[in-house]
C-alpha cells in the first residue's frame, strides 16, 4: 500500500495507492488528560474546539508545518491513516511533504512519527517540489517555476529547478495570521470580539482584495468588549481590505526577496511562465489578480489549491526515479 500524508497546520491531507485523496481533515485531535487517551482527531477533533470541558485538552499538534508535539503527532497520524486505509496496514511505503526550510530535529519528528504506523519505507518530498507536481508542472527540466504556497501556519516561497530547491523563504504570514487581523481590526474598530471560525468565515466569504468595495458588506457577530453582550456590525469589502493589506505587502515582499536571490536566467522563466498560487490561502478572493498586478508577473492559483501538494505526492510514487534529487531516502531506517 502507497499512503501519501500533506501533514499541515490547518489540514492534514491523506493520499492512497492511485486513487489520489482519500481523507482530508483538519489537523486536530483531542484527548482526555485524566486518561490519557485519545478522545477525537480530525473533524470531530476540530469541533470541539472552544467547547470541550477542562480535562479535555483539544490540540494542533503541527505549527507552521512543523511537529509541535511528538506523541499527539503519532497518534493524529496513525488514526487518520487507519480510517483512510479502513484497517490497519501492513508496512505502507510512505512519502511525507516536509517544508523546504525544515531543520534535521523537525525531520526526525516527521519521520518517527511515519514510521509509527509500522512503515519500512518512508520518503520525504519537499512541498514546493510537490506542489508543482501537484499542477503538473515539469521540473526535472532546467527551467525556473516559482510556487507560493500560502497554507495555514506560513507562506512557502520557493524557486525550483532540475528537481531541486534554488532558493526559498518561509514567513509567518499566512492562514491564521490574516483571521488574527480580521478580529484585531474589528475588536479596533467596533469594539467587538470575534470567534476565531467567524473571521475565517469572513475571510472566506466576503474578501476582495483587487477591486474591493465598500457597498458589498457582511454582517458579523461577536462578543461586545464592553458590555461583553453579544453584538454585531456590518463589514465591508474595503474594510476587510484594510485588515489583511499589511499581511499581503509582508508576502510581497518575501515573494520580491526570493526572486533577488534567484539567478536571473531563472527569473526569467518565471517571468514568462507565471507564478503557481496554491495552499488555503491562494483562495483569497481577488488576490490572483492582485498579486498579478502587482508583480507584473502572471500570478495563477492551482485548480485546487488545498489538495494540490497531496496531489503531487500521490503521483511522486509514480515518478519516484525522475524524482530522487527531491527526495531524502531514508532506507533501512526500521520500526520500533
Ligand atoms: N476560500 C478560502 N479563502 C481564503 N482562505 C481559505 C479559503 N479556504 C481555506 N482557506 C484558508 O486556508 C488555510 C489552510 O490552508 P492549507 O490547508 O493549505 O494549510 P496547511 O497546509 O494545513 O498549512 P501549512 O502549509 O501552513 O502547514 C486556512 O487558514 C483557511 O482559512
Ligand atoms: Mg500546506
């Protein structure tokens, strides 16, 4: 069996043999501290958040791509697997999508954790590689693709060519940070304290960042800072803008610092070619367009960008040959 696992902040993507994804859930799980055991993960996990009682510790156990908690990670991880496989399994040979800039303490935690659910064989990919692959973008050839994968917890910039990294930086900068925004400015502006699921809806629902609006408006609601009474206001497009404008300039950024460290032959093809918008974030409404006009430079979302690192995993087993530059073999490294 071939498990592919996209082990992410907000969402934790199982891929399997060649049927491509077959679980995608948020990466959640809960536990009871008095028993130490594992109460839900993923979906169910995930709404219980801000409602369980005291002694039931509901945790994101992965931050910024990275494994925060060890044991909490294995047991996320084998459960998942076990439903998407539908019965335990025997030795699946595993790829695991790891950021680019992933330090070798963060990598060992990944691969414990794989090979937690009795797997011999587990490869790691790094994400961008994946991504791209996920669109179906050549890069074993000798040309420059830029992704900018803005997921949950960061925002993955990398350049990439003949199956390899040239250059990348990570910022902070993503997801999360823009539902913080959204709450920061309306605690600012109206005195209201939203839920973090309410700015995320708002995200999702009403942002416009090309051509913003201040006619085209939300009603949100939350908690009065003052009286502490439920209270709500009305939230425009333009408004919403103003939130989330300070996160995109710092992604611009990056994305401008990137391209100065990529040799120019390389940010020449990108030129011509575009950049590759994927993660979560890339479904910001209007930011396409935005990101296009402001770097001069086709700026184009994948056709799904919260699937497509998954997607590419499940086609690197296929490919695993053309692809052995990205990955980092990890032969004979045994369970137990
Ligand atoms: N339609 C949408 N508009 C804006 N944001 C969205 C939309 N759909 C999902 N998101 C956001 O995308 C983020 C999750 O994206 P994704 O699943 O790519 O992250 P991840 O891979 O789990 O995180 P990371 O790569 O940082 O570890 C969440 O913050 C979510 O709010
Ligand atoms: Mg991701």
């Amino acid at each position: 069996m071939d498990i592919g696992i996209d082990l992410g902040t907000a969402n934790i993507i199982i891929t399997k043999n060649k049927q491509g994804v077959v679980l995608n859930e948020p990466s959640v799980i809960a536990y009871n501290k008095r028993t130490e055991r594992v109460v839900a993960v993923g979906t169910e996990a995930y709404k219980m958040e801000g409602r369980a009682p005291e002694h039931i510790a509901v945790v994101h156990p992965v931050q910024g791509g990275v494994i925060s908690d060890d044991v909490l990670t294995q047991a996320l991880i084998r459960e998942l697997i076990f439903a998407a496989a539908g019965h335990p399994i025997v030795k699946p040979r595993i790829i695991i999508a790891v950021p680019s800039l992933i330090t070798e303490v963060e990598k060992r935690a990944i691969l414990d954790a794989a090979t937690s659910t009795g797997s011999r064989r587990v490869h790691l990919i790094h994400e961008p590689l994946a991504a791209l692959i996920g669109a179906d973008i050549a890069i074993d050839q000798p040309v420059g693709s830029m992704v900018v994968d803005i997921g949950g917890g960061t925002t993955d910039i990398a350049v990439v060519s003949m199956n390899g990294i040239v250059s990348t930086r990570s910022v902070k900068v993503a997801g999360n940070h823009f539902d913080q925004e959204i709450m920061r400015y309306v605690q600012n502006k109206y005195q209201i304290v939203l839920g973090k699921n309410t700015a995320e809806e708002v995200k999702m629902q009403l942002c416009n960042l090309y051509d913003p609006a201040d006619d085209v408006t939300m009603t949100v609601k939350g908690r009065n800072l003052a009286r502490g009474l439920p209270d709500q206001c009305e939230l425009s497009q333009v408004e919403l803008y103003e939130a989330l404008e300070e996160s995109i300039i710092t992604i611009i950024e990056t994305i401008r610092r990137v391209l100065e460290e990529t040799p120019p032959e390389l940010v020449g093809d990108i030129c011509a070619n575009g950049i590759l918008l994927t993660g979560g974030g890339a479904l910001l409404g209007g930011l396409e367009a935005y990101l296009t006009r402001t770097l001069g430079v086709a700026c184009r979302k994948a056709k799904d960008p919260l699937t497509c690192v998954a997607d590419g995993i499940s086609k690197a087993f296929r490919r695993k040959d053309v692809l052995l530059d990205g990955f980092e073999r990890v032969e004979g490294y045994s369970q137990g």
